[in-house]
C-alpha cells in the first residue's frame, strides 16, 4: 500500500504545508515534511493534529513477467 499525508484544510489554510510519502515496504517511523509559508508562528504539542495518512492500495505490475 502507498501512504500520503495531507494536511487538514484548517492548518492548510494558515499557510502551512505538510508532505510525506510511504511504499509498501516502509516500516520505520513516519516522518514528515512540515513548512509554514504563512506569517504566523504555530507551536505543536504532542497529540495536536497536523493532517492525515491517506492509505492507497497499490497494485504490483510485471515487466517482461519479472
């Protein structure tokens, strides 16, 4: 499966943007790219939300039967 993080439209409208990509044999802890174009600063605590992981199913295709 392919996971992407999208931010939350309330965050998205401050200005900030929020990016980050899984594949299918990631297993590490996520991480993400987080930038504020936006002229405010913003403080996170532990446990406020950013955004969201979309998961996709992603399907396997063969070349050449390999």
């Amino acid at each position: 499966n392919l996971g992407l993080l999208l931010p939350l439209s309330q965050q998205a409208k401050k200005g900030l943007v929020l990016a980050g990509v899984t594949d299918l044999a990631y297993q590490d802890e996520l991480s993400l790219l987080l930038h504020n174009e936006g002229k405010e600063e913003h403080v996170w605590n532990t446990g406020n939300s950013l955004g969201c992981l979309l998961v996709l199913p992603s399907p396997v295709i063969k070349v050449n039967k390999k």
